[in-house]
C-alpha cells in the first residue's frame, strides 16, 4: 500500500500521508509524497496535505534514521528537503489540515502550506530539535521566520516547545482553527476558492512571495547540509537520537 494517496475534490487533490498512527517520517513516505506531488502539479489546481486524526505527523522516524550510515542519511536528507521544496514552491494553491500534531519534521511539512488549518484543543505543533541535539532544517528555519518574523521563530526554535492549536493562531502560524471534524473541509473550500482565480496571475503572486526564501536556501544548502550531518553523527547526539527513538 502506499503511504500517500490523492483524494480528488474537483479541482483540488487532498494529498493524505497514511503511514501509521504517528506518520513517521521515512524514505518510503517521502517517494510516495514525491510521486503524488509530481502528479499534482500536472493535473491539479491546488493541494491539501492531510494526515491522521491522532497525529499529522510526529516528524522524522528517527527509529529507522538511527540505523543508517553517513551516506544512507545524506541520502535521506537530500529527499527529506526536497519534498518540502516541492511542496513550497508549487505554483498551486496549498494548505495544510491539521487533525492531529504536527511536530518536528511534521511541523516542517506544515510549513510549507500558503494555509494552515488545525482541529481546536491540543493539536500540539512545534519543533523540540534542539532537545535531542539537532537543528531545525535551514529551509524551515527560513520558512518559519517568513510566516512569525524573527522574535517568534527565535523562541520557538531556541526553547524546542510545543503550543497548542490556538496558541499557534496566535503567534501566525495557524490561519484558522476549527472543529476536528470540519478542519479538512474548511481547507478543501479555501483552495478551491483561489484555484478558481486566475492561475497565471496566482502563480506570478505566489512566486514574488517564496522567491528569496527558495533563493537562500538554494544559495546555502550544500554547506547547511554538511553542517547538519556533522552534528547528526556527534556521538552524544546519536545518544540523544536513540534515546527519542525509544518514545516511538
């Protein structure tokens, strides 16, 4: 079976993430993510990334990454980031429907939405990197202080916590919070909207948006990938790692 599969609302594909309660993030579920991203952009005019109702995504799935060698992780960052380009830079309308947490590499994913939506209550959201010894991704690091500005994404960033639905509408990050069961529809109705627009226009609008982050990160991400895989494989981070991977 495969760990994502587009749902057709007319124009819009929900593209669901449906690896497990927790959708840990792997190399399997980034080539499914991959696949349909690439057939959204033919036939779609916009996108909806969903998950579970219990977790969006929990992020990385650190039990199988701690196995891997240098060159398995550098292969699996190299994919990891390029997802979440694609989903950023897709010249569609996007949103994210968040029924369940999105953390760490789960919240990276939600970044990349022009939209978020969240079910009300403790929907948690936020990245607990620097807890476990790594730093958040530099593409999401620039994401995030497009979305907050700089004094949010600082502490978010800085302390590793996590805040509730209503907490992140605040800071920014969540457009609008909904009833569990109306969170995935509300997103669906938004993109609907603005595919209906006209594209050519859309596109020109949303490129002069995510131009100078996809510029930095471009500019930057071989030396920001050496950097990240040196610390990776610090050997009190590995520790760290492993001891996280025990959670799942």
């Amino acid at each position: 079976m495969s760990l994502a599969e587009i749902e057709a609302f007319d124009s819009v594909a929900l593209l669901r993430m449906q690896n497990g309660v927790i959708n840990a993030i792997g190399p399997d579920l980034l080539a499914d993510l991959s696949r349909c991203i690439h057939e959204i952009r033919k036939h779609f005019g916009g996108v909806v990334l969903a998950g579970g109702e219990k977790f969006f995504s929990i992020g990385l799935d650190l039990p199988q990454l701690v196995t891997f060698n240098r060159e398995q992780m550098g292969d699996f960052w190299e994919a990891f980031n390029q997802v979440v380009l694609q989903l950023y830079t897709l010249p569609q309308p996007t949103a994210c429907a968040l029924c369940g947490h999105a953390t760490a590499g789960g919240a990276i994913l939600a970044l990349t939405g022009d939209f978020r939506y969240a079910a009300r209550g403790r929907t948690l959201f936020g990245f607990n990197e620097v807890h476990i010894g790594v730093p958040v991704p530099y593409l999401a690091d620039l994401i995030l202080r497009q979305i907050v500005g700089d004094r949010i994404a600082t502490r978010m960033l800085y302390f590793g916590e996590f805040m509730e639905a209503e907490a992140a509408q605040q800071a920014g990050i969540m457009d609008e919070v909904e009833e569990r069961s109306a969170v995935e529809s509300c997103a669906v109705e938004r993109i609907q909207q603005l595919a209906a627009m006209p594209q050519p226009a859309f596109g020109m609008i949303k490129q002069n948006r995510i131009e100078a982050v996809h510029s930095a990160f471009l500019n930057n991400y071989e030396a920001k990938k050496e950097a990240f895989l040196i610390c990776w494989f610090q050997e009190e981070v590995q520790n760290l790692l492993r001891k996280a991977a025990e959670k799942f």
